[in-house]
C-alpha cells in the first residue's frame, strides 16, 4: 500500500520536502508556503512538522500567525510517525495522542549538515551586509561546535584570520589543530572586524563586549537568547541571522531532513 505523507506548515523547507516525498508515496499539506491545502480523509502513516515545531504560544510555525495544531485533528492517530525539529516538552499536550516522535535535529547527521549549511549561508549573508568580501579580515568565532567548525573552515578557504574563542580546552587545541588561532571568553583579540557568536548564551560579559568597537559587526547565529546580555545596548552592529537553512537555503536544508527521515524509516 502506498505510504501517505501530510506536510503541516513551515517554510520553504516544507514545500521542498512535500517535492521531495512524491516519489515516496502519497503527499498531502496544510498550511505550507507555496502549496494549496490538500488533506486526506483519514490518519496519515507520517506527519511532517516544520523545524522548529512549534511558537512558544503552542502554534505550528508557519506563515504570519502560525497554524493551529487543532486543525490535525483527525488527520493522525497512535499510528502515525510525527518528525519535527526541536519537538517541545508541550507535545503531547499541544499534539495529543502522538506515540511516536522523532526531533529530526536529534540525528547527528542532520545537525552536521544542518551546521554545514548555516556555515555557508552566514557568509554569504556577512559579505552582503558588509557591502565587501571577508577576504584577509580578523574573524572572532565564539563557540567550536557544530556551526563553528564548518564556519572557521570556510572562513579560512577565504584567507580571512581567524580566533576561536572556546571555554573547554579541548575544543580550543581541536581548533589549533584546525588551523585557527584561539583564546578564551576572558581575553579577546584586539579589535576583530566581524564576530560570529554561535552559543545560546551571554559568554561575555558587557565590559569585554564594549571593548569591540563600532566597526564591529556582531553576526548572532546561535539559537534564543544568543550570546548578548538582556538589556545590553551594543556600540557595534548586530546581524540577527538565526535559524538560516530554512531562510537561505531551504531546497537544501529540506534534502538534508528528507535523509534523517528515511533513515528513521528504514528502522522502523
């Protein structure tokens, strides 16, 4: 029997997946850019949730307000396979009767792409807000994670010089190895053109932040809150650039959640 897919609102990494999935089986949406509605008239074998699932207010993130998740009543049941990114705590209680969850931001390979792809777009991204290439500029990673590592790479394909700024040691001599230039959260590098934070938290405290200087141009890729103190009111330019697989390159973004996925798939 032909497995039925229903594609719940989002970004255009929802309607990439909707193109993706045809050849799997039956593809239904709500709610999806681009797409007309198209609903089946029973439980789906597999849900698709945009990434991340859900606003803090309980909605489907999707376009201006969001979808309510009351609109899927019918449309799953205990059977079905819900996949999402950064699945709430809420679920079941904002998605009730759903056994079986898969967080697609879990899967390591997913995050390494994922990583891969932000990397790439948060240069782009730079360049055309500094109106100029990155080439032979001071570069000030906060973090070695998972964005940071494709991030310092690329950077340094294009001569820019580069300082990771890690708490663990580990992580600094692994970006040593890497061919980066490092210090810590407590002693940065004079005057760096550009910083790249990619940690959810305020890793620096206001008088290290005010040392950056107006030329600074501050790109925040790490998840809310990001790395600046609440109520602080920066000297130097702020690029908010969170979230930027879906935003910049989501025909790709959807390929790499398409593989997490059938990979899940294949398990079951």
């Amino acid at each position: 029997m032909e497995k039925t897919y229903l594609l719940a609102a989002g970004d255009r990494r929802q309607f990439w997946l909707s193109r993706f999935l045809v050849p799997k089986g039956q593809v239904y949406t709500l709610g999806v850019p681009g797409l007309e509605d198209n609903v089946p008239d029973q439980p789906v074998d597999a849900l698709i949730l945009p990434t991340p699932c859900f606003t803090a207010g309980g909605r489907l993130h999707g376009q201006r307000e969001g979808l309510d998740p009351s609109a899927l009543s019918g449309l799953y049941d205990e059977h079905t396979r819900v996949y999402g990114g950064a699945v709430p705590e809420q679920m079941e209680t904002w998605l009730p009767g759903c056994s079986h969850v898969t967080d697609l931001l879990l899967d390591p390979a997913v995050k390494a792409a994922n990583g891969r792809l932000t990397a790439e777009a948060a240069v782009e991204l730079t360049a055309e807000r500094l109106e100029g290439s990155l080439f032979g500029l001071p570069c000030l990673i906060l973090g070695y994670g998972c964005v940071a590592k494709p991030l310092a790479s690329l950077l340094m394909s294009l001569h820019a010089s580069v300082t990771v700024a890690a708490r663990r040691a580990a992580a600094r001599a692994e970006a040593v190895q890497g061919g980066c230039l490092v210090c810590d959260f407590n002693c940065l590098p004079a005057s760096p053109r550009v910083v790249f934070n990619t940690v959810p938290a305020a890793v620096l405290k206001p008088d290290t932040l005010n040392i950056l200087g107006e030329e600074c141009l501050w790109v925040e890729l790490a998840s809310v809150p990001g790395g600046l103190p609440t109520g602080y009111d920066p000297n130097f330019s702020v690029l908010r650039a969170n979230s930027l697989p879906g935003r910049r390159l989501p025909r790709s973004a959807a390929a790499t959640l398409l593989e997490g996925i059938l990979r899940c798939e294949v398990n079951v």
